[in-house]
C-alpha cells in the first residue's frame, strides 16, 4: 500500500497511521527530557539567526569500503546499530524555545511555550548537537578518534583485540577481533540511548552488504531497480557496455537542448550509484560535466549508461575474505580527453589485495602539454588518496610498514617523479604536483611501471572497448552476485 505524505497537520490527523506517529514521537520527547513548558520569553534568539556551529561530519564512503575491506581481510563480522529519535539526544548550547505542537496545545496554557534542553528535528544546530554527544560518550568510553575521519573510534586493548566503529548520523557500524569487546560495546550504548540492534549488518545507505564465510559482498540493487523505474526504463533493452568507444561529448555538439532537471536527476542517481558501481565511474563523472544547458545527444548517452545498468542489476562489489592487508594503487590517465577545454582525465584505484575499495575519476585542472604530464598529475592525485588512506589504515592497526606501490604505465612520468633533474619538461608544472617526490623520498610511496593492458585504472578514464571493459571490471573485483561461489541471492 501507498502511504502519501499529508500536506498540513489537518490531513494528518485523519490518519490514524499519522496520529499514532505523531503520538510516538511526543512520548519518545517527554522521555527524553527533551523540553519543558514555560512562560513565553521576551528579547530571545530569532529564529534562523542565532546559532553557531551546524556542521556534523559523516562517514565518507571510502571510509566505508575500507572498514568493510579490512574485516574481509581479517575474516570479521560486520555489524549496526540504529539510534531511535538520534537529534532527540543532542544538548542545545544555547537557549532555544518553540512553540506548542499544533494539535497538541495543553488547555489553559495556551500561551506558554516550550524551552528545549536537548535538539529536535528541524533544528539547525540538531546535528551538530547530536555529533556533540557521541563523541562525548566515544571518548568517555576509551575510545580514539581517528585524526583522518572524524567519525572513526577504535578501541584498543593488549589483552583482547581491537574494536573499530564508524557514525553515519544514526546508522552505527562496528566490526574487531574481540565478541565479547563486540558484545560489550553493543550492551554499553543500548544502556545510554534508545537503540535497534540490526545485528549483522545487511542494508547501510542504500547499499546491500551480503557476508558469507567466503566473502563480503556489497551491491545496490535496489536503488538501480528504483532509479530504472523512475526514468522509465525498467523494461529497456540491456546493451553490454555503458558509452561508445571513441565517441566524444562536448558541450555544444550541435543537437536539441534536452530536459535539463530531468538530466540532473539522471547524472545525480548515477553517481550515487558508484558507491559500488565503480565501472560506471567515469561514465557518471563525464555526464556530469554537462549538468548545465544538456542536449538531446548528452540525454541519449545517460540513457544509455541506465541499459547499462539494466543488463547488470546484480553486480556489486567483492570483498573475499583471508587477503593479506597490503595497500597497493593504480593510477592512469586519457591525456587532452576533453573536447571542450582539452584537459585530461585523472583515474586512480586502490586494493588491499582482493578488489578495489577507492577509487574516482577526476577531470584535470589543468592542459597537460603531453602524455607525460597528465600521467604524472594523476600520479600525484593518486599519492595524496594513498597518504590519506595509509593514515586510516594505521588507525586500524594496519601500518602499512613499506611504501604503498602505485603502478602507473608511463616510464617517463615515473622518472620525474624520482629524478628532479627534468627541469625543462617540468618547470611550469604547479609546485603542488610535486610533493610526490617527498612521498617518494619518505619511502611511503614507490611508483612502479606496469604494462599498459595491465592498467586497471585505465577503466576509469575513457570508454573502452567491450572485451577490455569486462576484463578490467573483472579485475576491479566488480562481479555478478551469481557469479560468485556459492552463489548469492539478492
């Protein structure tokens, strides 16, 4: 059954459904000690002007493969808790008050108001409050966080193990070596806030996650079915590969101007779908340099990435369990790829051993003058994603002792990159590009040369050919859930 969302509180009322809602989110209030009914102050905050910080990190999805690719490796259990009512247990800092509920005015007192001790939705400052508390209750609790991922604590003990938790707003992830650290923590924060025990986790920001002894596998499904009907294109005709090779998009090609918030909608699901869909990456980053004034030739090639997705609904992401942890990257480039402004395309991935769990597709900020130089700017793109994950890597435990390898396919970019001497093909290069050789220096990076057809990051930055295209997202780790052993339903 379709339930559609009142538009005012009358509507509302006419619904059981909605009154017992309304109801249940009154009482979870009162209990939490949330307001308190008072006499109507004069000279206060006004509303929308008077608060200070509203900024509340979340956890990036790299974040998020990497936890997921290190209990692979570490053949641990991944699980979720879920806070009732979250912005309900955030402390106000500063005086707030609101009004009484429409239809919930107590007779007699119909001027009072109510002061808040603690956030509501809708508030301002509610996440910032939220994120306030758990990190008071994180570091209470003997917790460390992570200096590259605010909402990243560990948990350590000589004795038992290591316990590694990450905050998406009120959705919480936990995974370590020790059940009973797992079990503790678990019963721990059910005592303090009102909590869901999910268990093993199965669902987490419109991703499946599916664990098995062999394999945590990760996939969105769902969410392709969903974008599939909305663009009416769940019965389409699949094609194998998601953009014709050679064919270049510019921004002025000629064609009818298409739907442009249609257009949007298309590039902005496409792109969240690349939370697992690493083999559309480039596809959805390319449509998305033509957000603005699109053509019917820009719309035809998003629909075509959507039969794309239709021919391969099930495929998600690999993570086989018992890899050794080591980090190991890839990075390429399509030198002067753009027809518009002829800057090249940046492509990096990274592995711990068993499929890839960072990565992007990233448009240069500037003309490269050769091959040489694009490869060389995306090498130092990809060395500042390798520092930024050895840095999480350690927070988890897993230094990584020698220099990451990042294999790149370009001798002569290489070569700058350990051999300052190359002053006249490099001198107008920004300084930026060359904390490189620091990193290649420090011994945390060691560039290393790879056959071009062993390129994986290759995917990443241009269209390919069908029988390229599937071996690289073979080698991804990018696989169909029946492909898999044993076989898994989704």
């Amino acid at each position: 059954m379709c339930i559609v969302e009142p538009d005012s509180f009358e509507e509302a009322d006419l619904d059981e459904s909605w009154r017992c809602a309304m109801e249940d989110e009154l009482e979870m209030i009162e209990k939490n000690n949330t307001w308190k009914l008072v006499d109507r102050p004069s000279n206060k905050p006004k509303p929308g002007i008077d608060y200070n910080e509203t900024f509340a990190p979340v956890a990036r999805l790299d974040t998020i493969r990497t936890l997921i690719a290190l209990a692979a490796q570490k053949e641990w259990n991944l699980f979720q808790l879920d806070v009732k009512s979250v912005f309900l247990n955030g402390i106000l800092k500063e005086e707030v008050y609101v009004e009484q509920p429409q239809g919930y005015v107590q007779e007699s007192k119909e001027t009072k108001v109510y002061k808040l001790n603690k956030a509501l939705y809708g508030l301002k400052q509610a996440p910032r409050a939220w994120y306030d508390e758990i990190d008071a209750y994180f570091n209470a609790a003997g917790f460390k966080k992570s200096l590259s991922e605010a909402t990243l604590y560990i948990k350590t003990s000589d004795t038992s193990g290591i316990i590694i938790v990450s905050l998406y707003v009120d959705d919480i992830i936990y995974t370590g070596s020790c059940p009973k650290m797992l079990e503790e923590f678990k019963q721990d924060m059910m005592q303090h806030y009102e909590m869901t025990d999910l268990g093993l986790l199965h669902h987490f920001l419109g991703m499946g996650v599916e664990q098995t002894d062999k394999h945590i596998f990760i996939h969105q499904k769902k969410y392709a079915m969903k974008i599939l009907e909305k663009f009416g294109m769940r019965d389409c005709k699949s094609v194998a590969i998601p953009l014709v090779v050679n064919e270049k998009l510019c921004r002025d090609d000629g064609s009818e101007a298409a739907d442009e918030s249609e257009f949007r909608q298309i590039v902005g699901s496409l792109l969240y779908l690349t939370a697992t869909r690493l083999d559309v990456m480039f596809a959805s980053s390319l449509l998305a340099r033509f957000m603005h004034n699109p053509s019917k030739k820009h719309m035809g090639t998003a629909k075509r990435v959507l039969r794309y997705i239709q021919g391969t609904l099930d495929f998600g992401i690999e993570f086989a369990k018992g890899k050794t942890a080591t980090l190991i990257g890839y990075c390429d480039s399509d030198w002067a790829g753009s027809e518009d402004d002829i800057r090249s395309t940046s492509g990096y991935a990274f592995t711990l051993g068993s499929c890839m769990f960072s990565w992007a597709s990233i448009k240069q900020n500037i003309v490269a003058l050769s091959t040489t130089e694009a490869e060389y700017v995306s090498a130092a793109e990809a060395t500042s994603q390798a520092k930024w994950l050895r840095f999480v890597l350690e927070d988890f435990g897993e230094e990584q002792i020698e220099g990451t390898q990042i294999l790149c396919d370009n001798t002569s970019a290489i070569a700058m990159a350990r051999n300052p001497v190359h002053h006249q093909k490099i001198r107008h290069i920004s300084r930026k590009f060359h904390f490189i050789r620091e990193a290649i220096q420090a011994k945390e990076i060691e560039l290393v040369y790879c056959k071009t057809e062993d390129q994986i990051a290759d995917i990443l930055t241009k269209a390919l050919p069908k029988d390229r295209f599937v071996r690289l997202r073979s080698l991804l780790g990018v696989k169909s859930a029946k492909g898999l052993e044993g076989s898994v339903e989704i």
